[in-house]
C-alpha cells in the first residue's frame, strides 16, 4: 500500500518543492527521496516505489492533472474517436522519469529492503479516465461498459497492454514485486468482473510470467468478497492484498490456502491509534500468522495518520511472539 | 429496494408540492402518493412503503435536512453531550405521519401488493449522525467508533431501541415485511462488523420475532462478502439482500442454503439497458432459481432511470421460464 503521503511532514516539505503532484512522479530525485522517507523513518520490510496509477493514461496521452484536494481530473474519454489517440507506443518513453527513479532507488535502498512496483488494473484505470475523476459509482465507466461493451473493452485491452509495458519497465529498471491495485473491482457484477477485472490481469500476468518468471505478483481486487477465490485462481497471482472488509477468518480458511495474503488493519484504526489499533493489530496477526502473509494495510495511508501510530504498529508486528 | 423516485414524472411532480424532502415523507396523502406511482406503472409483487434511513435521527430529535443534489445534511454528534440530547421517547410520536401512511397504503395498496416497511441499520444510520453527511469512508463514525468504542456502542445502543420502536410501529401500522438496510456494512474491520452490524440487527430481529412471529425481516449488509454468512446466522433474519458485486455463484452454493435471497441487478445497468441488462437479468434468474429468491436490483434506482427499462425488466422477469 501507499507508504509516503501528506501524513509525514518530510513529505510535506519535498512535494512544496515539486509543484505539480505529476510533477512529483516525474521528477526522479523527489520521487525517490519521498520513496525513501517511510523506510528511513519505520524501516518496513519493503518499500512501494511513490508514483501513481494515472500515469499510465498520461503516457497515453490522456490529459491527466490532479487539482488540491479535490484529486484527480482528467480529459474524460468516452468515445472510440477519444480511444483513437491514445498512443501505446509513448508510455514507456513518456514514463521514462519512472523507471529512472526505481533505478535510483535500487541503489540508495537498504539491501535488505524489497522495491515494489505497482500500476493499476484496467478496470479501475478506465473508470478516471471515462469519468474524468474519481466517482462513488464508477457510473460513466459503467455506463460505457453497459452500452458498448466492445468499445470499452477496447479501452481495457489498451490499458492491458500499456500495463504490461509498464510494470516490464519497471522490473527491468529494478523492481523486485509488483502489484496491480484494483481498487474499484468489488462494484462490478460477476459477469463485468470476470470480463474486466480478472481477464486483463490474467493477461498482464501471464505476459509477465513469461518474461520474469522469478517475480512475484500481489493482486488487489478491493471488495471482490468471495470472488476474490476465482480471481487468484485464474489470474496466477502470487500475493493478494485483503481489504478492510474482508473476513480474517474466512480469508485464513480459504484465501491462504492459495496465495500469500496481506492486509488488512483499517487505515483509520491507524489514525484512531490506542487499544483498538492493538487489538486489531494483533487479531489479524494471529489469524493469520500460521500460513504466508504480510502485515499491511486494508488500503493506502490517509493524510490525518499520526506518524507516532505507524512507529508503534510497527514495534508492536516486530515484536509478535517475542 | 427504493422505488419511487426522480426518474419517474409523477413522482418529480408530486416532489415539486411538497416542499423539502422530508415533508414529503411526513406528509401521509403525499407519500403514499409516491408509494403507489411504481405499484401503478409496473404491478411488482410487493411495494416499498417511501421514507427515508434518516427518519429516526430526525425522530431522535437531532437536526435533519436534505440539500437538493448533496444529500441529507444533519447536525454532526460527535460527543457524550450529544448523545444525551436523543431522546428515544419522541420517535414514534414524532413519526406518526409514517406509520399514518403505512394505514393509507394498507387500503389503498392492491390486495396482492405485499407492503415493505423498513429501517437503517444503526452502524449506517450512526454514520450519517455522526458525520453529518454521507462520506466515502465513513471517516467521522469510524474515528469515534475507534477512539471511544464505549461511547460509540451508547449511540450504536439508542440506535438499536430507536430501530425497534420504528420498525415496531410500521408493523403495528400494517406492512407484513421488514427490511434493514445496512449499505456501509462492508467498510468495517471484521471485529467491528460483529460488534456495530451483526450485534445490534440481532437484537432488532430478535426484539420483533418476539412480538411479530409472523413478519419476516429481510437484511442488507451491503458490502460483506463472505460474512453475509455469519450476518444470516447471528442475526436470525429470513432475507436478505445481495448487492451488485456479490457473486451470484457463491450466494447460490452457500447464500441459498440459509436464507432467501433477493437481489442484485447492478442499477446502472438499469440505466444503460439492451442486450447487457438482458443477460444480467436472465443470468440472475438462471443462477439462483432453484431456491427461494426474490427478483430485485443490488441496490436502489438511481434518478437517470429511464421508466421503460423498468417495464422491460418486469416484463422479462414474469415471462422467464414461460
């Protein structure tokens, strides 16, 4: 999950620097400081290259911007002509800052330390860029899906391949994992979410096993509930991330016989802090602990966390056990 | 699930005499008004008596109001204080104008009309009191809810009686079906879906089998994924509601075998309609036929409706299997 973030005042400091928020991601040397400081300050496991989703419709072309507070705002596409311009042979050459700074960052990283790369899923791509922001429905994504469902897998497998080409660069430039966040998975019914949750992933990890057969893949299919089963299963995933929703004790009876889990303490216990984010912490611990798994969140870090809470979290799954 | 609304004419009309939203609810010629539209239109098989979650803060004594295109805005109670100003002996006074409507509809509704009454779950409704508007995360409830677990089980607890009294009212007034919508349900870390979804609905249920043997009470703890099992089980309902993204499989194998099931059209699909509506419906009847099930969507209809889609589903409900 997201480690860096407003949440850390060295943070604060280096993204007044950077001006824009792509700008941030574009820019190698802030990218990698930002990526370093989480580690610097808690010294995780592993650490999350700080970049985000949208640069992959950037390097489509797609005008992406993110506006204060309020996230996100795109150029909506709607259209096979707006499908038309996207230019799959840029991304790698558009994202080139990308895979500069995970090439710094194999370099300046503890040795110790894993590099995570990640993009997002298709699905959850598309519906910022038909919708031209974040929604509560996804409904102009939905709709498009709904209506022309050729048109929009045609979007989906754009987004497939300038994934692929995407999370390629990043192994190659040094990434040891990789992750592919799903956050709007669970809203799609059974039929759309085989179609266009799993299928792409299937495909871009498929692609990828072939060439980096030594690289684990974490999925994040958010909300898929039970569907969560068939998603491991067909795509070839490694590691799955839980959400906060999701039963520890059902995911410890079914979701670890197949993968590595992680997941999945609400990101506001972490904010709340006290004695029901150690009762938390510990209880997914213990259901857990017993097949692989990863301490993490249930979704990225929010802004209003108390650094000191995440110090403590981190003591507290450190000295499990001891 | 919701009904009556904006995507019809007659409702927008008779919206447009009642001044805010919640005269309208308050206002029995006019809410059994809107109850009747789609019963006129479309002949479902049982009707949804037209009120809001948010009744019983506004019954509590806590400020409600509706901002037209925002949503309900209420007078955010963060604190012990706050808590001391609901007063549980004004509910059923105070919404007597609903159980008025419940009466009316009772004649006015046909014979074979089986009428709905129903409530907000607490958690849900404590999010709405607590934050004082809908949010995405549900932050404002959550933060509270973590911090001052005890203080947050009173509001959770005033809720749980406040539900009882209401729902109590309704039957006493004459609907023959219970519904309990819990549409935040699935935000919740597993230890706390236990302890402010499954706990207090387990109380309702079992408050009202003791009084109404006969009334079954249908859930809807939208979001839960595999702890919808759990949810039935615990809480003793007979219903209960599947939203879009459960899987349909899944609820056929393990749902099924618990409860009735009713659900889940995604209403965005409803929206776009063809061939895609089509094969969700017919989907949805092939999977989960063969075990008590009631046709409906996975959660309520939206304002950009168009009406004959509506009539288009009923149509290939009744006729399917003929």
């Amino acid at each position: 999950m997201r480690q860096a973030g407003r949440y850390l005042p060295e943070y604060r400091e280096t993204r007044a620097k950077a001006g824009s928020f792509l700008n941030l991601c574009y820019s190698p040397a802030l990218a990698e400081e930002v990526t370093l400081q989480p580690i610097r300050r808690y010294g995780f496991d592993a650490s999350i290259l700080f970049s985000d989703i949208l640069v992959v419709p950037d390097g489509l072309g797609q005008t992406v911007g993110f506006k204060e507070g309020e996230g996100p705002v795109l150029d909506p596409i709607t259209t096979p002509e707006g499908l038309d311009k996207l230019d799959l042979s840029r991304v790698v050459k558009h994202l080139e800052p990308v895979y500069e700074t995970v090439k710094r960052l194999t370099k300046s990283l503890p040795e110790e330390t894993t590099l995570i790369g990640f993009a997002g899923a298709p699905w959850t791509v598309a519906t910022y860029m038909v919708g031209g922001r974040g929604s509560p429905d996804q409904g102009a994504a939905k709709a498009w899906a709904y209506k022309e469902p050729q048109e929009f897998q045609r979007l989906i497998d754009i987004l497939t391949d300038a994934t692929i080409l995407h999370l390629s660069a990043q192994v190659d430039a040094g990434v040891e994992v990789l992750q592919i966040f799903d956050t709007w998975a669970g809203s799609l019914p059974e039929t759309q979410f085989r179609k266009f949750a799993i299928e792409p992933v299937k495909r871009i990890v498929s692609s990828l096993k072939a060439k980096y057969p030594h690289v684990p893949v974490i999925g994040f299919p958010r909300g898929a509930g039970p569907l969560v089963l068939d998603y491991i299963k067909e795509t070839g995933i490694q590691g799955v991330s839980l959400d906060t929703g999701m039963s520890l004790t059902w995911a410890a009876d079914e979701v670890q016989k197949l993968a590595c889990v992680q997941g999945n303490l609400d990101p506001l216990l972490l904010v709340a802090g006290g004695g029901e984010m150690r009762n938390a912490i510990n209880n997914i611990l213990k259901t857990l602990e017993k097949r692989p798994f990863i301490f993490n969140l249930g979704h990225g870090i929010v802004p209003q966390t108390p650094p000191e809470h995440v110090a403590e979290l981190v003591k507290l799954v450190r000295n499990y056990g001891k």
